[in-house]
C-alpha cells in the first residue's frame, strides 16, 4: 500500500515557513486597552512529510516575553479549506480550528472568538516578506484591526 501524500494545496503555504521577525501594531482592544507596539519573532517550518505547516511564536514588550502562542495549520479535503488550531499562553484551547481560504494570493482564516469573530490575513509581499493582520468583529461584518505586522525573513 502507498503511503498518502499531502494535498497539492498544501504547497502555497510553503511561503510562511522561515524565521520572521517583525514590529507589530496593537490596536486598543478589550485585552489591551492602550494598544501600543511589540516586537516578535516566528519560526515556521513544514512539518509531518508535508501534512502540516507548525508555527513557534513569542512577543516581546518592553523587553520582556509578553505572550507565545504555537501554530498548526493543515489542509482539510472534505471541507476544502485550510484550517488553522492556536495554542497559547493565554490557556485556553482552541474551541474550533479557523477556517481558511485563499482570496487571490492572501490567505484569511475565520473563527468564533470571544468577542464575536477573529479574521486572520496572511498576504504574501516581495520574496522573504508577508503582512499579517488580525481584526475583530462583534456580528462578522464590521471588523476593527486588532495587530498589523509586517513579516520579514531573518
């Protein structure tokens, strides 16, 4: 018997594997109500013979480990969608995976959050380089930017 291979989808998230480091801004927020800035880095690799991209995260503010949060993002065929599962130092689980899709060349994630809805974009700039941002929605259709960071490969 042959062993299964990974989708060929799973190939246009190749573009996140590297170590990144980044500026991030951090709107005003219900978690942080002042906003402010953070430095951060990543470390992306694909993992499990292709199955999976595992992401390493940690954020630094004023020069200390703010929060680290661990990534797994894969490719779900019956669905058709990439989903993406988050484990952080906030505790809590993930409660469902965010589901993702390719709009052109940005990939963007949706899930319940705790305020209502989280949308995730990664977009794909020049080589060695990605924008990231995250925005919040109470009802899924106005969204407000919760961090903005531009991804460069270290």
């Amino acid at each position: 018997m042959e062993p299964p291979r990974p989708a060929p989808e799973l190939a246009r998230l190749a573009f996140l594997a590297g170590t990144w480091s980044v500026e991030e801004t951090l709107h005003p927020s219900p978690w942080d109500p002042r906003g402010g800035t953070a430095e951060a880095t990543l470390a992306a690799r694909v993992a499990l013979d292709g199955f999976a991209v595992l992401q390493e995260y940690e954020q630094r503010r004023q020069g200390r480990v703010s929060y680290r949060g661990h990534g797994v993002l894969a490719w779900e065929p019956r669905e058709r969608c990439y989903l993406m599962y988050w484990f952080d130092t906030l505790g809590q689980p993930p409660a469902a995976p965010a589901k993702g899709r390719f709009e052109g060349e940005r990939l963007v994630f949706e899930a319940p959050s705790p305020m209502g809805r989280a949308r995730y974009t990664y977009e794909p700039k020049r080589e060695g380089e990605f924008d990231f941002r995250i925005e919040h929605s109470r009802d899924g259709r106005e969204w407000q930017p919760f961090v903005e960071a531009r991804y460069v490969r270290t």
